[in-house]
C-alpha cells in the first residue's frame, strides 16, 4: 500500500482525509476511533482498509481500530486509550461532536497523557449535512487547542505535528477541517513513520474522577495549559507572516482553506498586502496578532462561516487602542453563510482595493437543465418499505425521519419524510408528535443509526407507552458513508469476525410488545405488517430486513451469480404509471412515445416494480453481465 | 510553472468522474507539476450532477473561478451545461454525445433539453469536441472505460504540462493487470477521435 510506504521524502497524492490517517501512521498512531460521517470518513476508512489487509494476512497493523457505536463512545475508547499513555485519533463529522461533546467538555478538564487528535470534518454549505455549525466554537467552548489545516499536506503535518503538541500540553487537541480539505487531493511529502508503542498503562490517580471538587481543581489546570498552548502558537511554523508584492499597511488574516483563496487573489489582482496566515487558531497567537495589527492600517479578515477570528482581533484592537480598519463580516464583505470560493474572495477583494474584477461574466445558458437530486437507488430495498407503509395507512399519517441513505425518501413520489432533526430524532420526535397530535405515526431510521441513538427513544416510547410504530429500515450496513460495518454486522472495522447484535433482540429488551419482522422484497407482507402495528395500541417495532442492493449485488457478483434485469412487456403495461408516478425507481422512464421502459444499465434487478405492477406487465429479462 | 491550468471533469455518479479526476491527480505528481483536485462525495454521489475540477502549476488550491476553466471534459452532454459558467471562449469543451435522463424527467418535474440545442448553445461559447465515448468505450472492450475515453480526448487537446505518455502509463498502474490492454485501447481511441 502507497499509503504505509516508509520512504520519506517521496511525494504521493492524497485526499485531504488519506493525508491526517498518514500522519498519524507516521506519528505511530496506537489507536484510532470514529463513527462514520460525511466529510470525515475516509479518515477512519483508511485505517479500516489498512487494518482489514493486515488481518487477511494474520498479521498486526500495530494499531488498533474500530467502527464505534457513536460519537461520544468513540471518543471514551480513543480517550482512555490516550489516558493510559497510548497515540489516539477520533474522527467524526461536526455534528458527531454534539453527540461526543458531554464526553469532550469533561475530557478537557481532565487531560491526557498520550496524544490524542480529535478531527472535526465541519461541512460550510451542508454538502451532505443537516446544519452548518462552524466546530471552532467547541475550541473555544471546551479549551481545547486547535489546528486548521488549509491543504492535504498541512492536514498530514498538523496530525502528525498535533500528537506531540498534545502531549506536551497533556491535554487533547481538535484537528478542524472542511469539506473542500477533507475532499481535495494534493501532493504530499512522506515523513518517516514511528513505531507505535502499543502498550499503555494506566496511573491510578484521582485526578482522572472528576468528582466536584476535583473538577474545581482541574478548571485552573484548563486555563493554564491554555496559556502554555498559547506559547506553542507564537512559535510553531504553522502560523506565520507571507508578504505578497511591495511593503503594505495593509494586511489579511486568514486561516483553513480560505487562505488558498486569499493567496491567489492577491497574486492575481497584485495587491500589496501580507498575510497573516493562522493554522493553530486557538490559542491565538496573541503577540504574533498584536505586532500584525500594529504595522497594519487596514485589516481583512477572510473565514468561513462565523466571525471568529474576526471578534478576537477586534477585541485585540480595542485593548491596544489601535484605529484601524477591520473589514469582514461586520462590514458586510464576507458573509456568515456557506463555504467560499475564489469568485467570492476576488469580489471582496476588488469592493475594498476599488479593483476592476478579473472575474469573466458567466455564461448565461437560456436551457434549462434538468435537476438531478440524489436518490435511492434502483433496487433499494428503503424504497419497498416504504411503498408497503404508505399502502398500509395512505392518510394522515405523520413520518419522522432520520439521517442516512433513508432521507431521501423525502423526494417524490414517495415523500415518506416529515421531520428530521438529527441522529436517532425520528423516534423521540415520534413520541412528541404522537403527544401533540394524536395522529398514526411511522417513524423511520437505519440500523446504524439504531445502534447509534435510536435506542433510548424507544425506551421512552416503552415506558410512557407511546402510541407509535417505529420502523427500522435493516439493510446489515452502515450504507450513507460508504457502507461501514455496525454493531449488527459480523465482523468488526479490523475484518474480524465480531458478534452481531440483532435488532430484535435489543428491541425486545426494551420492552416493546408488538416487533413485526418483514422482508420488503415481499411488500405484500410487509404492507400487513405495517397494518398490523398499526392497529397495535402502544409502541411497536417494526424491522425491514433486507441488505443493501449495492453490497448484496457486489457480493453476487464476487461469488459468479447472475444479476437479473427487468423489462416490461409493452402490449400488457396500460401505462398506469404505478411504477413511475407512484413508486417511483430511477431505473424506470417513459421512452418518446410516451411507453414506459427499464433502464438495463440501471436497473438492479430487485423485482419490485414486477410486484407492484397492476398488470403484471414487467418480467424477468436476459442475463446482465 | 508560472501557468495555471484549470480543468473541469463532469458527468453523473457512477461514470467514473473521481476516478479520472484522481488519475489526472497522480499524472501530474508523477510530472512533479503542483496539482489540487476536488471531488464530490456523500450525498451527490449516486445519479447526481458530479463535478471534479483539477487545477495544475502555480496554484493553491482546488476551485475553479468562474470562466476560467482550460477545459471542461463532460461524460453526458447536459452536464457541460451545468458548468458553462466555467468556460470562456477559449475554453475547449470535450462531452460524449450519450444523455443520461433523470429520473426527475420520468417523474415529469424536469425536462431533458433537445440534445442538438445543447451542442449549438455550447458551440456558441466555446470550441466543442463531440465524441461518441460510449461507442469508444464499447469497441475497446468495456463500456466503463469511458472515462479513460475521456481522459485520452482530453490528452490530445495540448492543455496538459506533461506527455500523454505520462497520463497512460499512470492509467495503466491504476487499473487490474487484465484491463490494461481495453484501458489503453479506450485512451487511444479517445486520443484519436479528438486528434484526427
């Protein structure tokens, strides 16, 4: 593998998210942990794929690695692991942090003593997220030092460079990142890889218990490892001082991938300036910043999302009495929405230089181009669970949601998702709508996501018997993020053969009385079983078993089976439109002459439109290599 | 290189738009030229709009700004569209001349646009090769080479600071032992259907 090459010096490309699993293979990383999350996963994928080639072997990866149930116990395993002398990394997407953060609050009480990065993936522009919150906060909020990589090679030497700054402050520290880091991919140069030290020990010492007069005692230990933090800051070669062109009172402070913007437009429009380029933005380095603003006159600050940056070199300002023009969200240059990009900096850049914009004028297409959202796949078994409990109640029927591949069937023509707040929302909101409204409720969430924070809401539901029925959609993966083993698959993040929880187990544990277990390749039954839990005066569980079309059709293929496709035979289909209008596959289209047609290239061969179809008109076809 | 060089590489989920997009990536760190890629991930992979862009030389990061792009290589037609706003009239468009229909156009929500409309609105801006890469793909042995069709094309075009020679031997690492003869055959018939 390229990845474990121990070559240094040699340049590979990488995606930003390879570049932080490198470094902290070079670091010597000991034990790495996550749950999934876009743009975070590859991260922990790439350890997975490393770990899961060693065990095929029988041999050790010299670290360990896992899959965690969420969040929050991700960061207990790595955090433990760190506290007993060991490297850890955890890696979550930004929400995935609020899940963790009762843990991360705490944790930075307390401090650790082997190094422990914790990657935040934050998502400016909700590419694939539900919120956009910007995670710097959580530095700020929990005291925790920071590093803000702007490309795939600061990404490799922050982790790298991030386990020993966290060791010499005994104390965790957050790599912050962003889609257009964690998704881009770049040059990076190979350092030597350390060994692990894959023993650690833990010292009994209560320190470690955080009992209120402990914590008492820990609060000044926070600050004080802020202010040596802060020494680090003022010397590492991640914050420094470029000067573009001829000597200025002008100055940009930037961090994370907005300084890439910043250094090009700057170059382009040759402007004068220097940069004050910021990768360890918290502590900030407050004599580095200081001495900046007081050889500037004028000040922009170019960074995503929330006015972090902005509010601390104000306040700065305010305190040395400096006069000088700060421009940024304030002023109305920047704005506190969505990612950047070179058009938007460019534009900033030539309001306030008073620059003629080098940006062409688009080209206005007068055609409209047709949308194409992200939807189920053809084959998806989400989608006959949901055609089945949308025949078994059609009206008034209230569907809260959950975050996974499931989402999408907002979309039309299934529009089976009503409300959507977070991980495992959908049965606590499930409980709330059933208080308010007294209406039928089906709510609807993944396995993963079941293991993940499905599990206490359905404990309420039980125990303040909750007239619901809530659905999990089991498809054996975790199939949104790249299809991730889970607690109910039967092997682990390392390829070895783990215990698989069932579902119905678990359910049944809690209390629930009605479970309904249903095939949804059989929508017939699966539609009475809906019905059935329906009925049902209380809380019921009803588990859609059938695995995830990519995964069931990739292990077919492995194994020599045939893939079977679907056609429909003309003279007998009356173009009622069931298959398209109302159940609505991707695979399915009309052809010119109004005639409904399968798309073979498409086309999964699950068999559900032949079961839906009123006149049974679609059939087996030919064999699909 | 003093140079930027901005490309462009869209298509739908499923094409092999990342693919072509890393392999152009690991073209040029082999060239020692600077490079930066973006990708699409997550939501917008399966049958959504993707687009990669690949930016080459004295570059720092990824984004391509608006009507900047050297080229823009487009695995389905409309997608050429979607991205137009990155092209100037120097801009050399490559698209295969294949529609992909939205299931949003069986739905009836959307309309796919009249496909000779498309070429004549791309034609207007910028210099347009239409190639059948799907046929390519299809004589070199498989139907998903397309995008090495694609990255063959774009070879031919003169825009890239490296030897095509380069470009293929990099394929050629990136692909199983027995698919090295279809993928250089799909890079080959790409090269040639844009350089005649």
């Amino acid at each position: 593998m390229e990845i474990l090459e121990d070559k240094p010096g040699k340049q590979i490309l990488l995606l930003g998210n390879e570049a932080i699993t490198r470094g902290a293979i070079e670091a010597g990383i000991d034990v790495a942990t996550t749950y999934p999350g876009t743009p975070s996963s590859e991260i922990a994928d790439t350890f997975s794929l490393i770990a899961r080639s060693f065990t095929k072997q029988n041999k050790d990866p010299g670290f360990y690695f896992e899959y965690s149930t969420n969040e929050k116990v991700a960061l207990e395993v790595a955090g433990a692991a760190s506290i007993s002398g060991l490297r850890s990394l955890t890696c979550m997407k930004h929400v995935g942090l609020n899940v963790a953060s009762d843990t991360f609050m705490t944790y930075m009480y307390i401090g650790t003593r082997g190094g422990h990065v914790i990657v935040s993936a934050d998502d400016p522009s909700c590419h694939s997220s539900q919120n956009e919150q910007d995670n710097r906060y959580f530095a700020l909020f929990g005291g925790a030092p920071m590093l803000e990589p702007s490309t795939p090679q600061e990404a490799k030497e922050m982790t790298r460079i991030g386990f020993d700054i966290s060791e010499e402050l005994k104390s965790p520290i957050l790599l912050r990142t962003t889609t257009r880091l964690n998704h881009v991919r770049g040059a990076i140069t190979l350092e030597k890889i350390k060994k692990p030290r894959k023993k650690g020990d833990f010292e009994k010492n209560p320190m470690w218990v955080t009992t209120p007069a402990i914590a008492r005692a820990r609060h000044p230990e926070l600050l004080k490892m802020l202010e040596n933090a802060e020494k680090i800051s003022e010397k590492t070669k991640f914050n420094k001082i470029l000067k573009i062109g001829k000597e200025s009172d002008w100055g940009i402070i930037t961090s994370g991938v907005s300084f890439n913007y910043v250094k090009e437009a700057v170059e382009d429009l040759k402007i004068d300036v220097k940069i004050l380029k910021l990768g360890m933005t918290h502590p900030l380095p407050k004599k580095m910043c200081i001495d900046f603003i007081k050889s500037c006159k004028n000040i922009i600050i170019v960074e995503e999302l929330e006015p972090i940056l902005e509010n601390q070199i104000k306040q700065m300002a305010y305190e040395l009495g400096c006069k000088i023009n700060i421009f940024g969200k304030s002023t109305g240059h920047f704005s506190r929405l969505f990612e950047y990009n070179p058009d938007i900096v460019i534009t900033a850049f030539c309001k306030i230089f008073k620059k003629k914009s080098l940006i062409k004028k688009p080209k206005d297409s007068k055609i409209k181009l047709p949308s194409r959202p992200p939807a189920l796949c053809p084959g998806c078994p989400h989608r006959a669970t949901y055609y089945a409990a949308k025949k078994a109640q059609p009206k008034s029927v209230i569907y809260p949601t959950d975050i996974g591949c499931y989402t999408l069937g907002r979309a039309k023509p299934l529009e089976m998702a009503d409300l959507l707040l977070c991980m495992g929302s959908n049965a606590g909101t499930a409980c709330g709508l059933a208080v308010a409204t007294g209406s039928k409720i089906i709510s609807f969430m993944g396995d993963s996501t079941f293991f993940h924070s499905g599990i206490p809401p359905i404990i309420n539901a039980v125990h303040h018997n909750h007239d619901v029925v809530i659905t999990v959609l089991d498809n054996r993966t975790t199939a949104m993020t790249g299809h991730q083993p889970h607690p109910g698959t039967d092997f682990d993040g390392m390829g070895r053969p783990a215990k698989k929880i069932l579902v119905e187990d678990v359910v049944k544990g809690c209390g629930i009385k009605h479970i309904e277990i249903t095939d949804p390749d059989n929508i017939k039954e699966t539609t009475e079983a809906f019905k059935r839990a329906l009925e049902f005066k209380g809380p019921s569980v009803v588990i859609s078993k059938s695995p995830c079309i990519i995964l069931e059709n990739r292990d077919k293929r492995k194994q020599g089976e045939e893939i079977p496709i679907y056609e429909i035979d003309q003279e007998k289909c009356r173009r009622c439109k069931t298959c398209i209008g109302r159940f609505g596959c991707p695979a399915l289209y009309f052809g010119e002459d109004e005639s409904v047609n399968i798309d073979p290239q498409q086309c999964n061969g699950c068999g559900h439109c032949a079961l839906i179809c009123p006149f049974g008109a679609i059939h087996k076809k030919e064999v699909k290599k | 290189m003093k140079r930027k060089i901005n490309i462009v590489l869209a298509g739908v989920g499923g094409q092999g738009v990342i693919t072509a997009a890393n392999i152009l990536g690991k073209a040029a760190v082999k060239a020692k030229v600077n490079v930066f890629v973006s990708e699409v991930h997550g939501m917008a992979q399966r049958g959504g709009a993707v687009n990669c862009t690949v930016r080459l030389g004295n570059v720092s990061g990824p984004l391509v700004p608006t009507g900047s792009a050297d080229a823009i290589v487009s695995l389905e037609p409309s997608e050429v569209l979607r991205n137009i706003n990155l092209s100037n009239k120097e801009t050399k468009i490559i698209t295969d001349i294949t529609p992909v229909i939205p299931f949003t156009v069986s739905t009836g929500e959307d309309e796919y646009p009249n496909i000779d409309a498309i070429f004549k609105e791309i034609s207007s801006y910028s210099k347009l090769y239409k190639i059948d890469a799907t046929k390519i793909a299809k004589d070199a042995g498989a139907i998903i080479t397309k995008n090495i069709v694609m990255l063959g094309a774009l070879a031919a075009l003169n825009i890239l600071p490296f030897k095509k020679e380069i470009l293929l031997e990099t394929i050629l690492e990136n692909v199983p032992s027995k698919f090295k003869e279809v993928n250089k055959k799909a890079f080959d018939g790409g090269f040639k259907s844009v350089k005649q």
